[in-house]
C-alpha cells in the first residue's frame, strides 16, 4: 500500500466534477467512459433541466416572428 492510499488520498486522474452540481467525486471504476454526475439525483435533475431547455427553445424559435420575407436564392448565371 503507498502513502497516499494510507493517508486517504485519492488519485488526482479518478477524481472528477459533477456537470450539475459541482462537487467533486472519485470514479468508482476505470473500466468505460467517465460519469458526468456525481449521483443518479443529478442525472434526474439534468434531464429535467435539458428537457425544460429543448421546450424553452421551441417555444422562443416558433413564437418569433421575423417580420420580413426570406430572400430567394441566387441563381448561377
């Protein structure tokens, strides 16, 4: 056993940081692609906010109107 893993030390590569929270948390296995959230409440709680995100965006891109008429392409002469 090494130094750091008897002072309670964690390797710097397995520590990451949640996207939605913050806070910092080991990666409990090296095997496959990194988590992105610190905990299955997080991942609930950014699903909720993208899905909130995509209907806001819907919302403002068909509720604008642009007031003027889109310009016809150019033909090649």
């Amino acid at each position: 056993m090494t130094t750091a893993a008897r002072k309670g030390q964690t390797n710097p590569a397995r520590q990451l940081h949640c996207a939605c929270c913050g806070r910092p948390f080991v990666r409990p296995s090296l095997r496959g692609p990194a988590p992105l959230y610190c905990s299955t409440d997080c991942q609930k709680q950014m699903r909720v906010r993208s899905r909130v995100w995509s209907l806001q965006q819907t919302a403002t891109t068909s509720a604008a109107p642009t007031g003027r008429r889109p310009t016809p392409l150019l033909k090649a002469s």
